[in-house]
C-alpha cells in the first residue's frame, strides 16, 4: 500500500490550502497543492498519473452551529470531464482537539463504490467515523445525504482555488514578484470534492483549536 497525506495546522473561522508553507498563530501550516508530488499526479511528470489520489485542498468553514469539512481532490480539469470516484482509494479526514496535535480524535473514512447494476455509471459514497452518527452514511453520489444531524454530499464542483500559475513560473524563472490577481490558472476547471457539515457539539472539545488534516491510500499502491 501506498499513503500521501496534506495536512494543515491552525484553528479557527478559515482554513484553506495554497502552495506556500505559512502559519497560524504558533503552529505551522504545510499546506496541500493540486498535482502534488508531480511525480505521482501531473500528467506532465508522470504518464499514468493517480489523479483520484490527488488532494488538491482542505477547507475548515465554521459558525455558531456547525462546521464545514470540505475536501477537494483529483483537478483540475476541464468542465466536460467527469468527476472522479475511485473504489480502490480511501480518503481520510482527521480531526485533534487536544495535544498532542498530531494524533487525531476524529478519524472519517470515505470510499466510493460503483452500483453492480450499471459498473461504471453509478456510484455511491460511504463515510464512517462521522462524529454523532451512529454507523455510515450511505447514498448515491451528487446527492444531499443526512443522518443525525450530519450532512454530506459529494460530487463535481467548480475548483474553488484561485492561483496565478503563469506568474508563479515567471517569478521562479526572473526573481522578481510577477502574479497577476487578474490570472487564475484555475478558472473555469472543476474538480472533484466531499462536503461534510456536522454540529459543533459533535465536534469540538470546549473552546480549544480544532486542527484539520487529511490523507489518502491507495489499495495496493499506484497503477
């Protein structure tokens, strides 16, 4: 088997991936990047790239009632293209609310499965570990699931990420700060994502910093 995993550190009302390794309050945040590492995602590097093992990003929404868990993976790519539901990758989403801050109090599992009716057509999603929830949730993907109080759903979503690749290079190449707010590599490309909401008192440990980190596995390594 083989793992990846894209973790960020920090709390708080926000938290999103970017390429660039930044801090919130005194942890540091390695954060997630599509394509990443190249050797294994981007096609450009790699001609049998895993893309459905590809965290792109990991986003932490919260308010006075719940908290969003939003994970993004196997983009970008172009809106007539599918979304990606692998069987044969397990996506995980864990959760600390206490030190040490590299283990986690919430594990959730979530893997896809085709309908053995119509292989390849339709697919469904199961998510374990949610906590609150007693068992999976279960259900067809592309669709508003709900068990006590937990929401998901999963399915194809404009890429949310903004990032001026052109001026990333070109500053790599001269040394001079060249982005463009006006460029977004990213625009008008999807990707693939699992939307999680779950009450806060399922979640949270008092007042304490929740940290959010996620990783993937592939069943018997890549192709």
């Amino acid at each position: 088997m083989r793992t990846s995993s894209k973790r960020i550190y920090g709390g708080a009302a926000l938290l999103s991936a970017a390429i660039l390794t930044f801090h919130l309050g005194e942890f540091p945040t390695l954060a997630a990047d599509h394509l990443d590492p190249p050797q294994r995602t981007d096609p450009s590097v790699d001609d049998t790239p895993d893309r459905a093992a590809d965290i792109a990003d990991i986003y932490t929404f919260f308010d006075d009632q719940t908290t969003k868990l939003i994970l993004t993976f196997a983009g970008p790519v172009p809106t007539d293209a599918a979304a990606t539901f692998d069987p044969d990758v397990r996506y995980y989403i864990n959760v600390s609310t206490q030190e040490p801050r590299t283990e986690s109090n919430t594990r959730i599992q979530i893997q896809f499965g085709e309908d053995a009716v119509q292989p390849g057509d339709q697919f469904g999603i199961r998510v374990s570990g949610l906590p609150g929830v007693t068992g999976d949730i279960i259900g067809p993907v592309e669709t508003d699931l709900e068990e006590q109080g937990v929401k998901v759903r999963a399915g194809l979503y404009d890429d949310p990420f903004f990032f001026d690749l052109q001026g990333f290079r070109e500053t790599l190449d001269t040394g001079d700060l060249s982005f463009d707010s006006s460029r977004d590599f990213f625009a008008g490309q999807n990707i693939t994502a699992v939307v999680i909401e779950i009450p806060n008192a399922n979640i949270s440990n008092g007042n304490n910093v929740i940290d959010v980190w996620t990783e993937t596995l592939r069943l018997g390594g890549q192709l």
